[in-house]
C-alpha cells in the first residue's frame, strides 16, 4: 500500500491561528484540495513577487511571502480554498495578495536597502 502523502505545511503566524482554524473547520477541506490550494498559494506568491510594485523591490521572494503571511495567511488561504486550488485561477489569488499588499502600504513606508 502506497504511503499517504504528507498533509502540507501551512505557515501561520501566532496572531492569524484562530482564523487560520476557522477557515478550515468552515470549509473542510479534503487532503487533496488542501494540497491544491496550499500549491496555489505558494505559486501566486511567487508570480506575485516577480511582478511586486516598485516599493518592495529590495524584497527577496522569502521576505515577500513572509510579509504575505504575516499580513493576510487565512485570507490568502481562504480565497484558494474557495478557488479549490485550481491553478488556472492564479490570477485571482495574485490580485487579492496585490491588493492585501497595496492596503498594507498605505498604512507603513516601504522597507529600504540595507547599506
């Protein structure tokens, strides 16, 4: 018998955790669409980060995903949940991570090159 494929890693910060668990036990995901939209996540923030706004050029794709997970996890999850990780529909999680981004500067300065 084949072994059961690993359950993905979900990178929740302490603060989202609740809301994390409650898009979860609300959409109660199977393991392959968790699969799916955890895949979407990590693909939309990688498109994401290529086309980032001039702001946050002095971001590596690392720092990106992490400012992605800190400011927006469970909405970020939720929308791919809610797209069932269909990676035709990448656009779409790429422009609510663009507008989490674009509402997020609006409230603090963009970072700046380290010397």
């Amino acid at each position: 018998m084949p072994a059961r494929p690993p359950t993905p890693v979900i990178n929740t910060p302490e603060h989202h955790f609740a809301a994390t668990f409650l898009v979860i036990a609300t959409r109660q995901p199977d393991d392959a669409t968790l699969r799916a939209a955890v895949s979407l996540i990590d693909h939309a923030v990688i498109a994401a980060w290529a086309l980032r706004p001039d702001d946050l050029v002095v971001l590596t794709q690392q720092q990106y995903r992490q400012l992605i997970d800190y400011t927006a996890a469970s909405q970020v999850l939720d929308l791919a949940l809610y797209l069932g990780g269909d990676r035709k529909k990448i656009r779409s999680l790429m422009d609510h991570i663009d507008r989490e981004i674009a509402e997020l500067l609006t409230h603090y300065t963009p970072p700046t090159p380290q010397t």
